[in-house]
C-alpha cells in the first residue's frame, strides 16, 4: 500500500504501531507529488525542507515513548490564501506574489500544535474568486479524475492534492463554495463550517460575512478530526463564536434511525444535470433504507441567493481589497512618478479580470445613490434567505441536495462567461448566506466523474453532518475509488 493514498486516521494507527514513521510518510508524499504534479498542478509552493524536520521531530517523539495527536506527523497542505510565516502566500496574485507574511494563520497555528507535517500551499482562483481555479494568475490546476477538466474552485488546488493523493488532507475557504464543489469535483469530503466556528484571523479577507475555513478529506473520519482541530473560539477574530468544541468524531455512529431529512424542491429544477439528480435521489433512497425519513420541503427564496450573493460578496471585497495599493506589502509598480499614479497602476497590473470585475461590481452597488437599491436591499432578501433555512431546519435535522448542478466541466469551458461560471455555485451559495454548515461527500459517478451530495445543517450542528455523512459512507464504497493519474 502507497501511504500517502492513507488517510490520516489509518496513518495514525500505523504511527502509533510503528509501523511507519513520519518521515516515511512525508517521503511517500514528496515521491507522489514528483510523479504527478507536473500534471496536476496543485501546488504553488513547497516547504519540503520544513516539513522533513517536522516529520523527524515527531518520529523523535515517538522513538521517546510519548503519545502523539490524531493529526501529528501528517502531511498537510493549506490553500494560499492563509498566513504562513515565513512561508510565501499569494492569493495566487500577482498582487501579493512576493509576499512572506510575519505572522500564521490561527487555522495554521493550530495544526502547527497538533504536529502536523505543512508541505506546501495550494494553488486557488486568484483571492478566492472562481469555480475553476483558472482564474489563478500563476497556472491552472487540473482535475486528477480527468486532467481536461477543471477541479472546481476557488480552493482547486486543495481538492485536486487530496483527490490525486499528493497530501493526506488541506485545508480550503469558502466564501459561497470553494470548499464544497471543488471536492464535489474532485470526489473527496469538504466542510464549510458554521460562519463563527473556524477562526478567520489571517485568513486573507475576501467577503468577511461569508469567508469560512474547513477541511479537505480522503473521508468523513479524516474530516471530522481537522475540524475538532480547527475549530474554536479566537480572541484574535471578533466574529469567532464561544462555543464548546465536542470530539467531532464521537458523531460517527453510523446510526440515523429517524433521522428527520429535508429535500429542498428549488434543488432539484431545471438545469441539473439528469445523472447529478439520479445520484441524488439514490442517495436519498439509501438513507431512507438506513432508518432516516426523508421528506420534500421548501427553501421559496433560493432563486434569489445567486443574485444576492453576487451584490454582497463584491461589496464586501472592494472593500477589503482596498487595502492592496502598493505602499506597504506585495506589488508595487515602480514606474510611476507620482503617488496616484503607482496607486493606479499598481492596482491595474496587480489585480487580475475577475478581481476587478468584482472591485467594479461591489463599488457600484456600494455607491451612493445605489445603495439603497443593491446592497441594502440584498442585505433585507438575505434575511430571508436565512429564515427559509431556520423555517426548514426547525423540522429536519438536515437538508440534502446536490453540492454543484454538474460534474467538473472542461477546461475553458465557462472561462469566457462569468455568468455561466457564477451558475455553478448556484446550490451552495445559500449555505454561506444563511450562515450554516454545509458538507459535501462522494456520492456516485457520471461519466466516471465524481459527483457530490450537499448535506446542509443547523448553526453549529458540524456534528449532525458528520453523522449523516459517516452513516452513508460506511454504506457505499464511492470515497475509496481513485483517480487513474
Ligand atoms: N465561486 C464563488 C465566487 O467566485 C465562490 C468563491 C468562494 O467560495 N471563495 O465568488
């Protein structure tokens, strides 16, 4: 058996057997992404020096007879739009391409403590906006199941290293899917948590009410253990939530009798694709058989979310990327002669297409005069959005549906149509709005394809996903099949 195709739980008990050391697994790790990545393209940096030194600690800690961590002495990659330091992070911008931040990350710090092994930061859609990961302003990340197509985006090249088992996990953001449709895509375990359950402190800030950060996994075991690890309450992050961190994996029971199941009819319209759909309803079917009762409902607002989304999440960035002016950090032109116009053409070379179309689209519904009109009024429809899901999750403990309308499309396909590319979030975004857990699990294939299945749950009820999700797991085999790369 390769050991990087492990997860991280059967690396643990091989680790704590001494069956294997850390370092042997950083190796096998390093050996695969020299075989793949070439075609792959997950990573824009590696730390591999770094990593073989913690490795060799952790197996000094062993060698002393001492207890190690669920997640120690394995390997990790984090998207690039989360603070290491001394470690290069670029958004996967030509704005911050040279920017080595002083500081790490909470997500980071706390991994760092746990023992985990950091080999690299992954590739993204420059500041997390995309689908495809081809708005990267380095390279394109491929799709490990079909190198023609896209891994899905913005946090691509954290899916595309877990599917092409170049790590044992990573970590992604979600801002209205980043998380869940690249692992749709890439037919591996995803968690956007409850807005206020991860800390966001030096996760570099796209739309701040919408931003979370969550696990990337091989399954729901592996995904539950990150989050019992990531997840917290920050001083250093006011919107962070004080709340009690259970052992997540104590969810993984495998039992949901009576499970109360919502099937939200404005996810099964028009526009899906029909295999995305018989998937879906198998799944459904599956639960039922496990004891769960499943039962259509409504979330009437859900045409609204996409629209909604697209008005608050750009307001929100051209705020925070106004931050990004060449004075401090990152690019600078060195040509202008005065301040206004390095100011100007700083922003005009650093920024790439969509992240000034997002700048130009948030600066207008935030003008005055417009206001009122965009963002006010978006802010008033994501209420209700919002109440739709406390409405639905009063009767059911979870909501299923597809995590994308389609399997991964080609490369290219909808890069010229961002209206296209923005459809394809079009099951996820409410999740981000609402502020609500979303996981999405392996749930079939089409046309040898993953395909993706959306379990969506109350604040602050990660546990209730993961019991769902380990239930129709441990009751399929669709999260053990590989890639051919
Ligand atoms: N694809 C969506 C966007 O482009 C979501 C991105 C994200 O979740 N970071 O905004």
């Amino acid at each position: 058996m390769q050991f990087n195709a492990l997860t991280a739980h059967e690396l643990h008990d091989k680790l704590v057997k001494k069956e294997i050391s850390a370092v042997e697994i950083t190796e096998a790790v390093f050996k695969r992404i020299d075989a793949v990545e070439e075609k792959v393209r997950s990573f824009v940096t590696q730390t591999r020096d770094k990593a073989l030194e913690t490795a060799r600690a952790v197996d000094a800690k062993i060698g002393r007879g001492e207890e190690i961590g669920p997640l120690e002495g394995i390997p990790v990659v984090i998207k690039d739009n989360m603070c290491t330091e001394g470690i290069l992070t670029t958004c996967s911008s030509k704005m911050l391409h040279n920017f080595v931040p002083p500081y790490s990350a909470t997500v980071v710090e706390k991994l760092k403590q746990a023992g985990a092994v950091l080999i690299g930061k992954a590739n993204l859609d420059e500041f997390a906006m995309g689908s495809s990961t081809e708005n990267s302003r380095f390279f394109a990340t491929r799709n490990p199941w079909d190198t023609e197509r896209v891994p899905g985006g913005s946090s691509g090249g954290s899916a595309a290293a877990v599917a092409a088992d170049e790590t044992i996990y990573s970590l992604g953001s979600d801002t209205g899917g980043s998380i869940r449709q690249p692992a749709s895509f890439c037919g591996v375990v995803g968690l956007k948590p409850t807005y206020g359950a991860v800390s966001r402190y030096g996760l570099i800030a796209f739309a701040s009410s919408l931003d979370q950060i969550g696990p990337f996994a091989k399954d729901v075991r592996d995904c539950a253990r990150v989050f019992s690890t990531i997840a917290g309450h920050d001083p250093k992050d006011s919107t962070s939530a004080e709340f009690e961190v259970p052992d997540y994996t104590s969810f993984l029971t495998g039992d949901v009798k009576g499970l109360r199941i919502g099937i939200p009819r404005e996810y099964f319209v028009e526009g899906t694709d029909p295999g995305v759909k018989e998937l879906i309803y198998n799944a459904i079917n599956k639960f039922e058989e496990l004891g769960a009762v499943c039962e259509e409902t409504s979330l009437p607002h859900t045409e609204y979310a996409l629209p909604v989304y697209y008005i608050i999440a750009p307001a929100e960035a051209s705020s925070n990327l106004a931050r990004y002016d060449g004075v401090r950090y990152g690019y600078r032109d060195e040509s202008a002669e005065d301040i206004v116009t390095m100011f100007m053409r700083t922003r005009s070379e650093g920024f790439g297409t969509e992240v000034k179309r997002r700048i130009m689209l948030g600066t207008y519904a935030l003008s005055s005069g417009y206001y009122d009109a965009y963002y006010l009024k978006a802010l008033k429809v994501r209420t209700l959005i919002k109440q739709d899901f406390d409405r639905a999750l009063e009767k059911f403990d979870v909501l299923i549906s597809p995590t994308s309308p389609t399997p991964a499309f080609k490369y290219g396909e909808k890069a010229g149509d961002p209206m296209q590319m923005y459809l394809s979030d079009v099951f996820t975004i409410s999740v981000n709005l609402a502020g609500i857990p979303g996981l999405t699990l392996p749930c079939g294939f089409v046309d040898g394809l993953p395909v993706g299945l959306q379990l969506m749950g109350r604040p602050f009820g990660e546990g209730t996903l993961f019991k769902a999700a380990y239930a129709f797991e441990q009751n399929t085999d669709f999260h053990l099949r590989k890639p051919n790369l």
